[in-house]
C-alpha cells in the first residue's frame, strides 16, 4: 500500500471503515473455503489416481515381490511405486525421504527430546525477591574484592 493509499482511509469516517473490514473479512472468507474446496478435490484426486496402476495388465501383489528392484519392473499402483520411489531416494542418502519413510511406518524417533535428569539447583526454591537480595549481596562482595585488590 502507498503513502497515498494510507492517507485515503484518514478522511473515513468510522462507518465507512467498518464497512470497508466487513467486506474485506467477507472476502477472505471466501477465498479460505474456495481453497478447502480445491484442496479436497486435489485429495479426491490424488486417492483416486493412486490407486491406478502404472500399465494395463495384470497388477502385481507386493507381498510376492521378491526384490524392491521388482517393483521397478512390475506392474504396480502409483502409491506403491510412490513410496519405492521414497525408499530409493532415502537409499541414496536423501535424508528428507528417510524421515518420510520412516514416519509413515512409526520407526521415525520421539522428535522432542524428553529429558528426565534432575540438575540439583540450589536458588530453584528462592522468590524473585529473594534472588534479587542475593544478587545484590554478591555484588557488594565483587565490588569490596575489587577495591582490596588495586
């Protein structure tokens, strides 16, 4: 928006600015549901296609594949061959394709760090105003070293 843009609302009297809001909230409402709406079709979509297999023809059971070098030559269904494809990327040493792969089998570890070791703190119990008389005693005892030693 523009400094010229910005100085067009100054003279608006309040009415006018809530309608303005009305309509812009109005809007942004619309545009949110059209956006769930495409974004459930391109689901449909994407469940629907990865079901299909690759060629026409017989489809191979997985469970009988033998090497995953089998799949490359089967005839498979797109989510089949797209989670071969993630495997192999992570055997290359994609890392993002190995968090992907392992995630969707429940391998992947806890991403949060649970820490169970209790640090032995001796100011954990204090109040803030007792922390604060502390700190000030041990400046006076910093400054009286200071001036002992010069």
């Amino acid at each position: 928006m523009s400094k010229s843009d910005k100085h067009k609302f100054q003279n608006w009297d309040k009415k006018e600015l809530s309608e303005l809001a009305k309509r812009a909230q109005k809007k942004s409402v619309e545009a949110r549901r059209a956006n769930t709406e495409n974004r459930k079709k391109a689901v449909a979509i994407a469940e629907e296609l990865l079901t299909k297999t690759l060629r026409r023809g017989k489809v191979n059971d997985i469970s009988k594949l033998k090497t995953l070098e089998d799949v490359n030559d089967g005839n498979v269904d797109a989510l089949t061959r797209l989670v071969f494809a993630q495997i192999y990327k992570s055997m290359k040493g994609d890392t993002r394709s190995a968090e992907f792969i392992l995630r969707l089998v429940g391998e992947f570890p806890v991403e949060a760090l649970q820490v169970t070791h209790k640090t032995d703190n001796p100011l954990e119990g204090l109040t803030t105003e007792q922390l604060i008389k502390l700190a000030e005693s041990g400046d006076d005892k910093e400054s009286d070293s200071e001036t002992s030693e010069v």
